[in-house]
C-alpha cells in the first residue's frame, strides 16, 4: 500500500525545485504567485546556449492576464524576467495577502 501512496504522492519529495514570481495583473488587486519548474518547463531559446519559459498569470477576479517571459542561462539560472500587463511584485506581498485572505476564511 506504501508503493501506491509514495507513486501518487510524488514519493514523500519535500523538496520544491521552483523558481517563483510575484505577479499584480494590471486594473486588478489581487497578486498570482507563477511557479515555474526549471526541469520541466523550460524550452531552449532559438540559436542560442539558454533557455526561456512564458506563462500567463490569471488572478481570479480579474478579466486581464499578465505575462511572464523569463530568459535562462545554459545552467538555468534567470537572466532577465519580463512582465506584459501586469507588474512583479515582492513574496512578502504575497504573503501578505494570503495570511489578509486566511483572516476572512
């Protein structure tokens, strides 16, 4: 029964490999955290030795979606993160929110 369990639950990992952006998507309040996973979600860039990654963040009671573009080296690490209709903001923005969201729950 453990095999089951460790198979559908990723195996007990802890661990959480992600790179994450605080995004505000314009005209709205609310704040998206987009995850990205630089093992899975990453494409190589066009001629060149890097990779890059493009997400859409959509916050729940809002009609816009902000765009991520994040740019990589070779070894993955972040070059440059360009956002379209929306602005990046901090995690302890974020954070903020949700423990604000927690308090109304």
């Amino acid at each position: 029964m453990n095999f089951l369990k460790n198979l559908f639950s990723g195996g007990g990992r802890t661990d959480d490999r992600g790179i994450y952006f605080y995004v505000k998507p314009k005209a709205c309040q609310e704040i998206v955290q987009v995850r990205i996973d630089p093992m899975n979600d990453l494409s190589r860039t066009d001629g060149e030795d890097g990779f890059y990654v493009r997400k859409l963040a959509t916050a729940h009671r809002c009609p816009f979606q902000a765009e991520v573009e994040v740019y990589f080296t070779k070894n993955k690490s972040v070059i440059n993160a360009e956002i379209t209709n929306g602005t990046q903001v901090t995690e302890a923005e974020w954070q903020a929110q949700e423990a604000a969201r927690q308090e109304t729950e």
